[in-house]
C-alpha cells in the first residue's frame, strides 16, 4: 500500500461551504474522499492561529504543505488522539507525536510534510515569532537562549512532551469557548498564553535535570556533524562505541557526551531512529518482506527486529507487510 501524498491545497479542493460558529471558529471539512477525510476548527487573530483539526485515512497519507507564513511564526503542535509525524523538507528533520504528547518547532522553511497514518485529533497553534519571543524572560537562561534563537531565526525543536491536565483544561476552554464578541477573543488569547507558558514550564523543568556542560569547541562540533552524517549513511553497519572512536578521534567518554550534548541522542538511540525509519520507509513504500527489511536495517535476528519496530511505532512489521496481501 504505497502512502499517497496531497498538497494542502489538493484537500482544500474537497472542502464542504465554511460555517462559522457563535465563538467565531471557522470550520470546514472534506468529508469521505478516496484518501480519507480531513476537517478543521480555525480562530485567527493578528498575533496568532489556532487550530483544531482530525483526519482520519482510508490508508497512509501525507498532506505537503507550503506556507509562506511558516518562517514567521512559532509552533505548538499537540497530539490528542492517535499518531501525526511532522517532516521538513529541506533540513530533513522529522518528529511524531502519538496520543496526549507535545512539541514546539520554529522553522526558517516553508515545505513540510504532515504524515497521517492512523486517525488522528490534534490542535496547532501558530504565534508570530516576534510577539512569542517578547513573551519570553531574558533573566532565565532557557528562554533567554530560545528568544535569541527566534530572533536570529534558527531552526527551533523542543519536545515531545506529555500534555497535563492543566494544559487539557485550557486546550478544552479554547475549543470549547462560550462567549462572543471581544470578550471571546479576550478569552482565547488569554487561554493561549497561559498553554505557552505551561509548555515552557515542562520544557525548563526538564532542562533543569540535565546537567550542565561546557560548550564545545568549533572543530568538535565538525566532528560531530561528521560523525552524524557517517551514521546516516552507515547505520545498518555492526558499529561500536570503540570503532567510531578510533574513526574520529575522539575517546569514548567525549563520543558519548558530546554526541547527546549536541544532538539531545544517544549514539545507539540515534543508529535505533536511524534504522527504524528506514525500515518503515522500505515495508510501507517499498514492499519488502519483513526478513529483507531486518537484514538491510542491522539485524541478524527478525524477532529482535520486530519486538524494536514494534517499541517504535506500535504496530509489527508483519502486520504492515500483510495489508500488502492480495
């Protein structure tokens, strides 16, 4: 079943009349098509825009997007139900989100993917960049580093994280809100604030049980990047701590920190991603067997192939492989 891709403005054309509701939402949705169904809940106000949005596929579907307004604005993307994977297209970097979980993204490009393969329910909130980063302390040191980099406009990602009870109780006061007029508006930016700063707070107090680090040096960090784009290239390889070492020069202990420092990943958390990924790429779009798939990603041993792929994405490989079947 190969993942049929849409540009947003290739689900757009589906769209059903808008219809806007007494609390001033907007709502549209596609109804059944042959990928699937997508609707949409949107309040935009000149600082922001929320959205509470739902699909739910017929099979694997990504929607390619193309937003000019993308480079402007801060995200907060929240998972309610079910599994989304957000993808950018020219740095590569990809994040998924499942059931009750949340991350920030700030991103200098205008080309994603949101991938779609099981139902699901989530809100996204884009706040302009600069209003954001004024909301921001220069006395704390995590948001004082967060305004600089959305200043400075660079690539921003911090998550996934769990979605508390305090951050579902205002998710649900926005969606759910029962005035009009100014005063609607009022409540909803209010309610909106306060969603950023609960997120915040997890992301410093997450922060706060790291341990501090020096900053490394320049020709480290080349070695590092290296090192990554070595990783990308050879992950299905027999690799060890002790080899990649000998290989650039740096001893274990420095291996190991600065790789995690840098890339917030273990080494072997890094390789796992690596061939995961890979993995569900050759089973969804490539139609490989599944002793194919274990031997090209690393593993000698399918069982411990399937128990990792399963850990990662929760479904076996075997079941992807069957819905293949004729």
């Amino acid at each position: 079943m190969k993942t049929l891709t849409l540009s947003y403005t290739d689900v757009e054309a589906h769209f059903q009349p808008a219809s806007k509701d007494a609390s001033g939402f907007i709502h549209r949705a596609t109804g059944q098509q042959h990928w699937g169904a997508f609707e949409e809940k949107v309040f935009t106000s000149s600082h922001y825009r929320f959205m509470e949005y739902s699909a739910r596929p017929a099979s694997r579907f990504n929607i390619r997007y193309n937003e000019e307004q993308l480079p402007h604005c801060m995200n907060i993307c929240i998972a309610l139900q079910g599994m989304v994977e957000v993808k950018l297209k020219e740095s590569g970097l990809s994040a998924a989100l499942t059931g009750l979980r949340h991350h920030s993204l700030y991103s200098y490009e205008q080309e994603y993917d949101l991938m779609v393969s099981k139902n699901i329910h989530g809100v996204h909130v884009a706040i302009e960049r600069e209003y954001y980063a004024n909301l921001l302390c220069d006395q704390t040191r995590w948001t004082a580093q967060l305004k600089e980099k959305l200043l400075k406009q660079e690539l921003v990602m911090h998550g996934d994280a769990a979605v508390n009870k305090d951050m579902q109780h205002v998710i649900a006061a926005i969606c759910n809100n029962p005035l009009s007029g100014t005063l609607r508006k009022l409540l909803i930016e209010a309610k909106l604030l306060e969603l950023v700063a609960l997120q915040i707070e997890q992301f410093i107090a997450f922060d706060k049980t790291k341990p501090d680090c020096p900053k490394l040096r320049r020709t480290d960090i080349d070695t590092f990047h290296d090192l990554r784009k070595y990783l990308d290239q050879h992950f299905a390889d027999d690799l060890s701590l002790h080899a990649l070492s000998r290989m650039f020069g740096l001893n274990e202990f420095k291996l190991k920190k600065g790789f995690k420092d840098l890339f917030h990943s273990t080494v072997f958390d890094y390789i796992y991603e690596c061939r995961m990924n890979h993995a569900q790429y050759l089973l969804r779009d490539q139609k490989k067997y599944v002793n194919e798939v274990s031997s090209a990603v690393g593993y000698k041993n399918p069982n411990h192939f399937s128990t990792a792929f399963k850990r990662k994405f929760g479904t076996s490989p075997s079941e992807i492989a069957a819905s293949f079947e004729p």
